[in-house]
C-alpha cells in the first residue's frame, strides 16, 4: 500500500469530488482515478461510490479513510518536528481551546509565539467543553487549553495548569429566574449543557457538588455563541465563566444569578497526549500561554 494512494483517497473523501482532489495533489483526474483503483484492487473492496455531486466512501472506504487520514496527520508532524529540532521552526499547531482561554490567554499567546516564530502556521478552535479530549485522541489537535477534567484516565494525558476560573449561573437580562437565592430553586429549570451528552456538563458537576440531582436538559450545545443565544433570548439557565458573564457584551443580554451556593471553580490549563512526541513548537507555545497567564494574574 504506497502513501500516495493513500493520500489520494484522503484528498478525494475530504473534497467530495475527484477533480478537486486532483488539482490539491496537482494530479491528473485519470491519474488520480489510478491510484484509487489501485487500492480496491489490493483491498478487494468498494472505496468510493460516484454520485450526483460527486464521491462519498463506502463502509470499507471510511475505515480506510479515518485511518489514512491519521497516518498522514502523524507523517507531517514528523517532518515538521525532525525540523524544529533541527532548528528550523516551522509547521502547523492546532489548538483547541475553551471560550475562557481564547478571551484571556490566546490572544496574547498567539502575539507573542507569532512574533517569534512567524513560520508556525497556528489553528485555533473553539471547544466550550471537554469535547478537545476527543480531538486530542484522534489527532485533530495537538494540544488543548481548557479545563482539566477530574478524573483523567493515568497517563493518558499530560497536564499544566494555567490559571483557575468560576463558572456561575447566568439566565436572561429580566428574568424572574434571576431573583433566585438558591440554587434548588433553579433545579426545576430548562439548563443549557455543555457537552457531547445529556449526561455530562459543568451544569450536572454544580447540580452534583451540592449534593442536588441533575436538572433537566433543555438543550445540549458546544459553541459560546449558541450558549448565549439560547439563555439570552429565551428562558434557558446556563453556566458561564465569571469573566465571560461580566464582559460588556454578555450582560447587555444575560445576568449573574446571585445564588448562595459557590459557583463552580474550573482549573484552565494545557492538555497533551502522553503518547506523542511534544515537539518543540508545543513546548514553546506553553511556555507562551504560561507567560500571558502570568501577565494576567499581575492585573488582577
């Protein structure tokens, strides 16, 4: 099996079209068509079936894929990383990181690390919880800055911790909801969650940590802007990172709920998989994010 069949199958599921992945490996079409063929013929399997709009994998064709994809992924970050240690810092790093951390400690990373290394082309994505592990495992990022889940498998991750946050509860600007006192009378409420399921969320760890059972799901989101969206203009609750909730953008929409019980502290730091090789450009980036967020604790 050659890497540039499989390359070639990669380019073709990603565009959905054959002529576009012909002309991203600066191919011919028939040339393309070749290497694919190549590779049902090794397989004695079906890869890609022709449509009206263009190509999508078979069962055995997205296996190979997601597989392909990966060692592709794993191939580039070796080249990239034999050339930083050989002084030559370039390549790509992507970055997955929680609303908190893009508002206070990437952007000033990012300026810093840029200027220092204008050849690292830098990714970032936005992940509103724990949702970057799962993109940690499957390579679609590299490193990850958020909150640190308790509990994390044994030395399945490697961890730094950055800074520490509170995450309170947050409604609608003119809510009655936002006169309560007590989070109990919160607990009959449509909440937001955060997360992949119904099950997980910083709302159910708040619910949890006060000994109360986990309020029903009104809505299960992973993106800030939907978060705000929904508790802003409807009657959700939801949990937000204190500097979020308190920014000027926020509180023209949403309030704090002034409930007794303390919020929920959320420790932000750097997440890496134990498994991979850190290369050079990911230590220099922490050491950055660690810089912005002590910069950040000296203006509190």
């Amino acid at each position: 099996m050659k890497l540039s069949t499989l390359q070639a199958l990669v380019a073709a599921v990603e565009d959905g079209s054959l002529r576009s992945a012909a002309r991203r490996l600066n191919v011919s079409q028939p040339a393309l068509t070749k290497m694919i063929r190549e590779l049902e013929i090794e397989l004695a399997a079906p890869l890609l079936v022709r449509t009206s709009q263009g190509v999508l994998p078979t069962a055995q064709g997205q296996v190979l894929f997601e597989r392909a994809r990966k060692v592709a992924k794993e191939l580039q970050a070796a080249t990239d990383q034999i050339s930083q240690l050989g002084g030559h810092m370039r390549g790509e790093l992507n970055i997955g990181a929680v609303p908190v951390a893009v508002m206070l400690l990437i952007p000033e990373a990012l300026r810093t690390f840029g200027r220092a290394f204008p050849d690292i082309k830098l990714r970032v994505s936005e992940e509103l919880y724990i949702a970057q592990l799962q993109r940690l495992r499957s390579g679609q990022v590299d490193i990850a800055v958020g909150g640190i889940p308790t509990g994390l498998a044994s030395g399945e991750f490697v961890t730094e911790e950055l800074m520490t946050t509170t995450m309170v509860v947050v409604v609608r600007k003119g809510s009655p909801r936002a006169k309560a006192t007590k989070l109990a009378q919160l607990v009959d409420a449509r909440w937001v969650y955060t997360g992949a399921a119904t099950d997980t969320g910083y709302a159910a760890q708040l619910f949890e940590n006060h000994g109360l059972p986990a309020p029903p799901m009104g809505a299960v989101v992973n993106s800030t802007l939907a978060l705000l969206s929904l508790v802003g203009a409807g009657d959700y609750v939801g949990l937000l990172p204190r500097q979020i909730a308190q920014h000027p953008l926020a509180t023209n929409f949403i309030s704090i709920v002034p409930i007794a019980e303390a919020g929920l502290p959320l420790t932000v730091g750097t997440i890496v998989r134990s498994d991979s090789v850190v290369s050079p450009a990911i230590r220099h980036f922490t050491a950055h994010l660690h810089r912005a967020a002590h910069q950040l604790a000296k203006q509190k």
